[in-house]
C-alpha cells in the first residue's frame, strides 16, 4: 500500500512544483498517525476492550476501499515482470537474520554467538542477493534506479531520516511512561508536537521549494533534526515537558522538511513507467532501515541502561526500565526507582546521540551530493495540487 500510494504520485503530478506538494501532503498524511495511534489506541483501552483497537480500522479500511474505487487511476507499468522469487526469499531471510542478530546482541551482548552468527549469516545472504540481482533476468530490485545520481541521495536520506524519528518514536514514550508515570493516552498526547512542527516543517518548505535548490532544503532540515536531537540528549530526570516538547517539534519540523524534498529529489528524475519501481525500493529501503535501525538503537538503548544500573543490573530490573521501575515500587526502595530512571535517561540520551551524529553527517552530504537549483514553479493553466486533495 505504501510505495503503490506514492507510485501513482508522479503520474499525477508531472510538474515538477506540484510534485513536490503532492509528497509534502503525502508526508504529512502519513505522518500524523504516529502520534494518534497512541492517542487513540490509549482512550480506547481506557474506555473498552483490548480488541477496540483492532476494530476501530475496519470503518477506516472501508472508507479506503471507497476512495481508490472513485478517485485513484489506473496506472500500469509498460514492462510488466515475473516474481523474483530467489531474491524475495534472499532478502527477507537475510534481513531477518542480520535484525535478529541486531536484537539478540542488545539483549545479550555482543559476544554472544547466536547475535554473531545471525548478523554474520545475514551479511552473507544479503550480498548474495545483490550477487543474485545483478544476474537475474528479472530481479526483484532493479539495481540500475542506483545510477541516478539524485535517486540513490533522495533514497539515502529518506532512510536516514527513519533513524531520527525512530529514535524519537522507541525511546520517548518508554520514558514518559518509566520516568514520567504517563498513561499511553497521556504519552500519545505528550506526543503532539511532533505533529505541529511536521505541518510547520512542510508548510515552510513549500515556501522555500521554489527559491532554493533540494539540496540547501535538505540541509536544512537534517540541520533542524540534529539540533532537535541533541537538546534531547541533554535531558534528565527533572527535566520539564516544556523543553521536551520543544525539541520533539523540532524533530518533527525536520522530518517534514527532509522527508517530501528528499522523495521528490529520487523519484522526480525518474520516468514516470519507473515511479513503481522507484517508489516500491524507496519505501522497502525505509522499512528496512528502519526495522535494523531500531534494533540497533534498542542495543544501544540497553547497553546504556545496563551500564547505568552497576550493581543493580540484575533481573527483572535489567530487563527493562518499565520492569525496574515496577520492581523499585514493589519494594518501597526510593534509591532503587532514582537508580533505574537515571540508567534509563542515560541510555536514552546515548540513543539520541548516534541518532544526532547520524543527521549532522547526512546535512553535510545534502549540500555536497544534491543539486541546489531551485524546483520550477509550476505554469499558471496547471492544476493546484492543494485543491485536488480537499
């Protein structure tokens, strides 16, 4: 659903300008249910059963089946291909095995044999199904999008960007919850100025897209990311939501500065037969980085914690923040809880951290890699991408 709801962007929107609207709203769109699931999932377990959050999709998906059925053309490649099975199954078991590996080093550490041997056996897979696409009549992954100099940067920091947000999204609320006592409802609303900067993020590129090159934008908002990141990483126990909720709309205001610029720099130097494929590998590259960057982030989160414990790093508290923290009121022991919740902000300011480090590296190779040409406006008889998505 994902890469097919941005494939038929391009086909729409052939100016260039319009184009680059149509992937802000995109963005945004998809971006604003971060937040409202946990708002709506926690005032759902609030108020009914578990398996409410479950149903509550079924109008949603309905009501989506309607709109593609009235609104959405059809839209087909001109070189329609067979399956690549060899590389499906390439990809996902050598994905699975470098992710587990990833998950079992965090939870066991890194000199355990079955993280190495996953990891290692994952490395092996993956190389073999590069190996495999460049042989394949019809491989699953058409490796020749990466000769377009624009595509392969625009894919980069659509995957690089995953690693900010991501840190944000696996380490925030376990410390709203953990250290600041927050319901999921009360994170999910803790939450929301991540959305405000995003329509402000997206709202001041719209602005500027015409007036400077991908690039500059790009630069910018890596730049509003790791700024965002690194007044995170300071955070303590005492430290207020105020501030919290600054630097999250910054995070926010980043992504939705980076995000649509850096979709439209890959898929709009594509031909529009190649938009499927382009934004099919886009997307597959974000879930994947994302999938190993938390796993990363969370060995990197829990190597924090267990080494911010010292000698109470033993279970159930070294398991996880929630479980020190429920063992810490289980035994009225105050020393315990401040132990704990520090170890918790220490791990997560870490995290924060590699995530900065990882957008301050990615600002610096915006302005080098990307054009900074400006985006062309669009003529006056073309179609207002604002009115046709009221």
């Amino acid at each position: 659903m994902m890469p097919l709801s941005m494939a038929v962007l391009p086909s729409l929107f052939p100016v260039e300008s319009e184009r680059a609207r149509a992937f802000t709203i995109w963005v945004s769109s998809t971006a604003v249910g971060l937040p409202l699931g946990p708002i709506i999932g926690g005032w759902l377990l609030d108020h009914f059963w578990w398996g409410s959050i479950f149903l509550i999709n079924v109008p949603l998906v309905l009501i989506a089946c309607i709109a593609v059925s009235a609104l959405v053309p059809e839209t087909r490649s001109n070189r329609p291909v067979p399956a690549d099975g060899r590389g499906v199954v390439l990809s996902s078991v050598g994905l699975l095995g470098l992710t587990y590996g990833f998950i079992e080093a965090g939870q066991n550490g890194w000199g355990t044999t079955t993280a190495l041997l996953s990891i290692a056996a994952g490395i092996v897979l993956l190389t073999g199904f590069l190996a495999w696409q460049r042989r394949a009549n019809h491989p699953l992954v058409d490796l020749g999008l990466f000769a377009n100099r624009g595509f392969s940067a625009g894919v980069g920091f659509a995957t690089a960007v995953s690693f900010g947000l991501f840190g944000l999204l696996f380490a925030v609320p376990q410390y709203f919850q953990a250290i600041n006592g927050a319901t999921p409802l009360g994170t999910g609303l803790r939450l929301l100025p991540m959305i405000g900067g995003l329509l402000v993020g997206t709202r001041v590129i719209g602005v500027l897209a015409t007036r400077v090159g991908a690039g500059a934008l790009i630069a910018l908002g890596f730049s509003l990311l790791t700024t965002g990141l690194v007044i995170g990483a300071t955070t303590t126990i005492h430290t207020p939501y105020g501030l919290t909720a600054i630097w999250i709309a910054l995070v926010g205001a980043g992504m939705g500065a980076v995000l649509p610029t850096a979709m439209n720099a890959a898929l709009g130097t594509l031909p529009a037969d190649r938009a499927g494929a382009g934004s099919a590998l886009i997307q597959a590259l974000r879930q994947a980085g994302g999938t190993i960057g938390i796993a990363i982030l969370g060995t990197i989160l829990n190597d924090g914690y267990r080494n911010g414990l010292g000698a109470a790093a033993k279970a159930p508290v070294s398991d996880s923040a929630s479980a020190g923290v429920a063992a810490a009121h289980a035994l009225g022991d105050n020393t315990l809880l401040h132990t704990v919740q520090t170890a918790f902000v220490h791990g997560m300011n870490t995290t924060l951290w590699t995530c900065a480090g990882i957008c301050a590296v990615s600002a610096a190779l915006a302005v080098t890699l990307l054009p900074r040409n400006r985006i062309r406006a669009s003529n006056p008889d073309s179609v207002d991408v604002r009115t046709i998505s009221v």
